[in-house]
C-alpha cells in the first residue's frame, strides 16, 4: 500500500472536488507541506471524509492531478493498465481505420491520467511527461503501456522544465528505433513525422478534422495563404482539396524544408506553390501593400510567440491579427481562426471575430467550428481540458 500525504481541501472547494474536479490546485487545499514530486495525496474535506486520491506534482496549471475516486485503489502499475486499456478500447475505431494511422490514445485528464498524454504513430508511441510529478510513475506506466498494446517502439518527450517547455534528450526508450521520417496518414493525406527531433514531431494530431474539412469542403479552386504554417500539414491538405496555389509563410527556417517534404510525400509539386520564410506580420504588412487577395487565409498562430520585432499573445493580440487577415481576404472568401490558447473558452474566441470585423467595417459569418477531435476526450469537470478553438468564417 503506498503511503499518502492527506491533503485538507478547503470547504468552498470541496463541491467541486465531489463533483470530479480533476486538477490539485494550491489554491484549493489548505495548507500544502513540503513534499517530494509524485508523492501519492489523499484529498478529504473539513470532517476528513475522502475526496479523491492522486499525485503530488508541480505543473504549469496546477500541484497535482487526482487519478481514482475509490479510497481502496492504490496508484500502481493495475491502475495504469487498467485506464490505458480502457482509453484504447475507446479509440478503436482510429486503430481499425485504414486511411489514419496517427491519432491520440490518452488525452491526460479526459482519461483519467491528468499529466501525461499518448500518440501513435503506424505502431510507434510517444509518452509526453508534464510533470516531474507523474514521471516518478515512468517504470509502472510503460509496463501498463506495453501490456496493454501492441507497439514497435516507444519514444518519451519531458515536458516539465519551465512553464512546461520541452528537455532536450534522446526519446527512445524501447522497443524497435524507428527509421524517420515515418510516414503517417491522417484520412488518407500524408505526413511525415520524426519522434526524435524535440518537442514536436511535424503534425498537430488535434487538427484532424480541421484539415479535413479544408480538403473536402473548402479548398478547391481557391488560393490559400497559410500562416504560421510549420510544417505545411495545412498547405498540402488544401492543396490535396484542388487549390489553385497555396502559399505558406513561417518564421522559423527549417519550415521551409519541411514544408517542402509536406508537399513531395504528397506527390504535390512543390514548385508550383509558394514557401515563404518571414515573420508573419511583416508578410501581413507586405500583402496590404502589395494589395494582395487570397479566397482563404488560415491563422493558426501559436498562443504565444515572439520575434525580433513582434510579441504575439493570443489572449491579447489574436483581434488585431484578424484585422490584419480580414484586408487580405477576398469578399465571400473564408478565415480559418484557430486558437489552442486555453485561457480564453469559444464565445471569448468569437468576440474577437465580431471585434476584428467591427474595426475593419465588415461583415462576416460563421460556417463552421471546431473543438477537439473525439481521441482527444476531454470531461466537462474539467472544461480548460477542451482548448482547440477553431471557426471558419466567410468575409460577406
């Protein structure tokens, strides 16, 4: 039986703990002792009666995340087989489809394992640890892992220097060392992706749908300005949807070449599309002056991003950044605005939209929105889990 530290919560907390409040915040106990990292918590109220039962660890959003409501269980390696079973069985339909074979498998909280989530990439895994907390757990939840599913190899990302930042080692941790890129199809559309180089690996997995829809619905016959663009999953998704030219504009400039792998394991020809390493808001300011016109622009910046010049922080900035998209953007073409910030919920999202419009005299309307993709399982005790935002709006 591991030893627990009793944690008092505070009594204006206590409903929300009893309601499955999944997240240990300091704020919520009363008093939190010193302790070491992974220390296993038992949350009880004024009369000692149990709340729930977790870890000790410290976090960007919080000092812990609760992992059983049942007094009786322990946090051992039974408990991690046991709810990454289950978050396997729930994504069954994603390991059967034959068109994607890259997708979630545990979402953290939404799955009852607050601190850590699981990809799959075409057999291979990919544990991220954000918390030093729930890495005290590695040895017990990578047996549960390989128990319960079949794999290749396993690749690790530490996500729990500062402010939740990645550090940088080598990610193998067992099993077979995959040769990159790996080629992943997402419905059927190619990316190539690489478990070793970092934090990320060259496709956002929660933007499934998003591309989706862009291909099927939205892209044919159009140019496309893509912003912030990375990899260029978005460029190749319209391209692959019959846009007539995608142009993708980033910062960094490794974006360049691997926008241009994007396009070639796609069989687009790169060539014909336009790759444009700048910051974006200095292409912003060379399209209004060039008076330039695109039938769709994607923004999908970062929630935080800095350059030389530029501070950006979705929070504060993202209307004036739909300004910006709005005089680029041909009447009746589409803005794809896209968020991943988590301080702020949809309706927050959509009065940056109205504001942005406001400002510059136009209209708009709502086709679409977009929050998580189903393997992406979020619960509604926790609704800061459900961060993706994304609206496509047409310019009338």
């Amino acid at each position: 039986m591991n030893q627990s530290v009793r944690l008092k919560v505070k009594s204006s907390y206590v409903n929300k703990y009893k309601a499955s409040y999944p997240l240990i915040t300091a704020e919520s106990v009363s008093k939190l002792p010193n302790m070491a990292e992974g220390a296993i918590v038992d949350l009880v109220d004024d009369q000692n009666r149990f709340l729930g039962k977790g870890y000790y660890g410290i976090q960007n959003k919080g000092r812990g995340w609760i992992l059983t409501k049942n007094p009786q269980d322990d946090i051992d390696q039974a408990l991690f087989e046991k709810k990454i079973a289950k978050a396997i069985e729930h994504r069954s339909e994603l390991f059967a489809a034959n068109d994607t074979t890259a997708f979630r498998v545990v979402n953290g909280e939404g799955d009852g394992l607050g601190g850590i989530t699981i990809d799959y990439y075409e057999g291979f895994y990919v544990i991220s640890w954000y918390s030093e907390g729930i890495y005290q757990f590695k040895d017990l939840i990578i047996k549960a892992l390989t128990k319960v599913a079949d794999m290749k190899g396993l690749y690790e990302k530490k996500r729990f220097a500062a402010k939740g930042t990645y550090i940088e080692d080598d990610d193998f941790i067992l099993g077979e060392r995959a040769q990159f890129p790996i080629i992943v199809k997402e419905n059927g559309i190619h990316y190539p992706v690489y478990l070793n180089e970092g934090a990320m690996v060259g496709v956002f997995l929660d933007q499934r749908n998003v591309r989706k829809t862009i291909r099927d619905k939205y892209a044919e016959g159009k140019t496309v300005l893509n912003t912030f663009s990375y990899t260029g999953a978005f460029s190749a998704a319209a391209a692959l949807g019959g846009a007539v030219k995608t142009t993708s504009v980033d910062l960094a400039n490794r974006s360049k070449s691997k926008t241009i792998e994007m396009f070639s394991v796609n069989e687009i020809d790169y060539q014909s599309q336009d790759i444009i390493v700048e910051d974006v808001f200095n292409y912003f300011k060379y399209a209004v002056r060039k008076q330039l016109q695109f039938d769709m622009v994607i923004l999908d910046p970062p929630s935080f991003a800095r350059s030389k010049k530029n501070t950006f922080s979705a929070g504060k900035d993202y209307p004036a950044l739909l300004e910006q998209a709005i005089k680029i953007t041909d009447n009746g073409g589409v803005i794809v605005a896209s968020s991943n910030c988590s301080t702020f919920n949809m309706n927050k999202f959509k009065s940056f939209v109205k504001k942005a419009f406001e400002q510059t005299g136009g209209q708009y309307k709502i086709l679409e929105e977009f929050s998580l993709p189903e393997d992406f399982k979020t619960i509604k005790e926790f609704p800061e889990g459900d961060y993706l935002k994304v609206l496509f709006v047409k310019k009338l």
